[in-house]
C-alpha cells in the first residue's frame, strides 16, 4: 500500500497551520497576514479562495461516492458533503484518499437515519477506490496452490492481495452499488436483504462479487491470518451449508490472495 506523503514531514510553518484552520470554517476571519496588494483588506478574495476550496473538496467527494450521492440527490449530497469537509479537513495531498471517514459521517446524519444502508454503500464505494489505487501484485496462481498436498494447503496461510477488502452488511449494499452506478435501475430494491461484497483487482479493472455469508467469514479468516483449515472451521460454524471446494475457487478466481505459505515444521 502506498503510505501517506505527509507521513513524518516536519510541522507546518506557524502561517500554513493558522491559514488551514480557517479556510473551511465560513465564519472565521481570514488571517492577520492575509493581505492584497499595497496592504490593503483580502477579505473578499479570501472568501472567494475559501469557496472555491470547499467546493473543490465537495465535488471531490461527489465523484468517490457517486451511488450515495445519486440516492440522496445532488443538492442534499452537498450539503451534507459540506459539513463533512468543515469537520474533516484533508490529511493527504492525494485527493483520491479524501473522504476515509464519510461513511461514519452518514452513520452520525440524523435526518437520514432513516436510510440506514446508506453508510455501509459509502463504504463499499469507498472500498472500490482503494481498490483501485492498490498496489499492482500478481494475484495468486491455480497451479501454486494445486501444487501442495492436502495436509499443506490445510495448514497454509495466504497473503491478500493489496487490492482486496470485504464489505459485509446488513442490507443490500451490493444490489444497491451496481444499480445506481452500472444500471439499468430496477423498479425496487429490498434493501433490508443482508449482502457481503468481495473487493478485487486481479488486473486492471476493479471487480466485484455477492459472495455467501460463508464465504465472507472464510476470505475473512483468511486474510486475519488463520490457516486454510482453521478459515473452513470458522465458516462452518455458521453456515453448515459452506462449500470448502467452492470458497478455495472463489479465492483463486477472484485475486483475493496473491500468496500461500504452507506450515514448516522443524524437525525434533
């Protein structure tokens, strides 16, 4: 994963810190330094310059969450946004890394409660662009995990891929993602239907697939670090229906993992 570009900078310059402490909040004097030409008052440009930021960020968020922003529509989207941006300045440079925390923002919205899978569709939206900017690695080969024996693979341990997350949900999050954002809309959705998404980028296109809640429990498994046996055990416990031979598929279909390490045992 890329780390943030401000990681371990040095501290910004008194003026930088106190510029950024105003420059989202609307009702706050520009700063003493801020001037315009032959000392004269800024206070107009400064708004401008404070507008034209807050909207830039606003219509940032509007296209990384472009499904909520169509549920809400476009005028409660970015109010909404707005508030956002005035509690949640950017950590980063990269405007792609904006909006980590907007689901959490929704969740805490009480006018929308009553959209209650919304958050959960922030997050898979926001899941699909951290795909999308993982680091490349090659997803984990067929023939690699073909090659151990039963007793390897059982005990083996798998690397995720850097491009992969799971959402797990309540509501129909991923009906939800793919008809506001690929269509055609249905007539209705029954969003109180409980979905977990799987998040890939095998290649170069972001995928995304329903997956069972089983399988959910086992990627899950896995990618927390249990062995391929321990995974199948937790899966099954609540899902005695859970198909081993079809979640070990999904794993190598889907990019899920690029590595497996099976178990060394020193010997006595």
């Amino acid at each position: 994963m890329r780390s943030r570009p401000d990681n371990g900078a040095a501290p910004r310059p008194p003026f930088e810190a106190a510029f950024g402490r105003v420059i989202l909040e609307p009702d706050r004097p520009e700063p003493d330094f801020v001037v315009g030409p032959r000392g004269k008052a800024a206070s107009r440009r400064f708004d401008v310059y404070r507008n034209n930021v807050t909207h830039s960020l606003v219509t940032a968020l509007e296209e990384i969450f472009p499904a909520v922003a169509l549920i809400l529509g476009e005028r409660n989207f970015r109010m909404i946004a707005r508030d956002f941006v005035r509690a949640s300045p950017p950590r980063s440079r990269l405007v792609f890394e904006y909006g980590e925390g907007f689901a959490a923002h929704l969740a805490g919205f009480d006018p929308i409660r009553h959209l209650a899978y919304l958050p959960d569709v922030a997050r898979l939206e926001r899941a699909w662009l951290d795909a999308y900017h993982a680091a490349d690695e090659a997803p984990l080969s067929p023939g690699a995990v073909g090659a151990l024996s039963p007793e390897a693979l059982a005990s083996a341990h798998f690397t995720p891929h850097p491009a992969m997350r799971l959402i797990r949900s309540d509501y129909a999050v991923h009906t939800i993602f793919v008809a506001h954002r690929t269509g055609p809309m249905p007539e209705r959705i029954d969003a109180g239907i409980a979905e977990s998404v799987l998040v890939t980028r095998p290649a170069l296109q972001v995928e995304l697939r329903h997956v069972q809640p089983g399988e959910a429990v086992f990627l899950l498994a896995l990618r927390d670090g249990a062995t391929l046996q321990e995974a199948a055990e937790c899966a099954v416990l609540g899902n005695p229906s859970f198909d081993l031979a079809g979640a070990i598929g999904l794993l190598l279909s889907s990019g899920a993992f690029s590595a497996c390490q099976p178990a060394t045992h020193s010997e006595d």
